[in-house]
C-alpha cells in the first residue's frame, strides 16, 4: 500500500518503476543506465546550488579568484560527503546492520 502511494505521488513517469517492468535485459540496462544518468544530473544541480549559494553573494559578469577557490573547494567537499555518505550505506546495507527498504514487508 505504500509503494503504491508513493508511485502515485511520484507520477507515472518514474524511471525506477519502468526499471522494474523492462523486458529484456537490455532495456532494464538501459533504464538502469539512464536512472544513474538522471540522478547524477541531480546531484550536479544540487552542488551547483549550494556551492553557488555558499561562494558568490551578488552575481557578477565574472567570478573573482577567491570564488572561484570556493567553487572549488565547496564541490571537493560536496563529492567527498557524497562518497563517504553512498560508501557508509553500502558498508551497512552488505554487514547486515541496516534492512534495504525495498527488501521491508507490510
């Protein structure tokens, strides 16, 4: 009943939900390739936010070198969380010690 709903809030055009329904193993290659593509680019437009947020208080018609230090150093850090943050939930998902909601029943 959850998943339902929450397929319903998310629309019909979720890619995970046709991952799931693909064929062939080709296209649930495909569709597994074009949801890393998708969550990629979202990751991009969120570091793009909060770096440009954190580094720049009033857009100019260039970026002086102590912003373009702090693009640069914000996104370092903003990948390297992201790494630590992916690799410490795959470390507790194959120990055991956290449950994959997917593998949840009720």
């Amino acid at each position: 009943e959850y998943r339902a709903h929450r397929r319903a809030q998310r629309g019909a055009m979720d890619p995970m939900d046709r991952l799931e329904q693909a064929g062939s193993p080709d296209q649930a290659a495909a569709l597994a390739q074009f949801s890393q593509l998708l969550e990629s680019q979202k990751t991009l437009a969120k570091l793009t936010a909060t770096c440009f947020q954190a580094c720049i208080p009033s857009p100019g018609k260039s970026l002086g070198s102590s912003q373009q230090v702090c693009l640069w150093r914000c996104a370092q850090r903003y990948m390297e969380t992201q790494h630590f943050v992916q690799k410490y939930c795959e470390d507790k998902l194959s120990s055991g010690l956290w449950d994959h909601p997917a593998s949840r029943q009720g």
